[in-house]
C-alpha cells in the first residue's frame, strides 16, 4: 500500500479529517477530533503510527517485522507499520480500523451518538 491509498482508506471513515498539528512532514488522521493515525511523508519506507491494543500490539510485533512500538508514541499502545513492504492491504486497513475503532470507543457514549459512531 502506497501513502496515497492509506490517505484515501482514512479518509473514506466516517467523520475522519486530516491536518498536520505538528510540522509540514506528519499527516495526522482524526476521527470526531481524536487521533487514530499518523503518517511520515519523508520517511522511506512508508511508515504510519496505528493505535493497538497492547495484547495484539505484542503479537503484531512478534509475527511481523514490518511492525514495532509506536515511534515517538506510548509504546504500548501505538505501534509503527511499514505499509509499502512486506504487509497485505487487508491487515494494513484491518490495523487501521482498529485503531480508529479504539479510538471511537474511547469516546463517551454522547460523543458517539453525537457523531453517529455508536457501535
């Protein structure tokens, strides 16, 4: 997967906007407001910080290379994912959908009705 498809996968869920909070080189994915991705644009190979559960985080990190602690994040919860290598599309948008699941369900239950994400 290129940056540009994971771009177009994030920003095809609902209420997700990108922006770039912290330098002109990090892409930062939002839903309703919270961060559920970020990516580095000048970073070759292409990687992207997921948030993970931390039990799956392990698992993840074992089985893949691809996969390691969250670069200049919690390192239990976020993990940093070469997407341009070795890994399948699909657990690449799977790993994203957990992370924006996460975050959603981190939300209160008025934030989740208010913004139509209530599970």
């Amino acid at each position: 997967m290129n940056i540009e498809e994971f771009r177009d996968y994030c920003l095809s869920k609902k209420y997700v906007t990108e922006c770039f909070p912290f330098d002109n080189v990090t892409l930062v994915f939002k839903v309703a407001g919270k961060m559920f991705a970020l990516a580095s644009l000048e970073k070759h190979p292409v990687t992207v910080n997921l948030k993970c559960d931390p039990q799956k985080a392990l698992q993840l990190r074992e089985e893949h290379d691809e996969i390691s602690p969250g670069y200049h994040m919690s390192k239990i919860h976020w993990n940093t994912v070469t997407i341009d290598g070795g890994l399948s599309n699909k657990l690449i948008r799977e790993l994203t959908d957990d992370s924006y699941n996460l975050v959603v369900k981190g939300m209160s239950k008025k934030q989740q009705k208010d913004f139509g994400l209530e599970s």
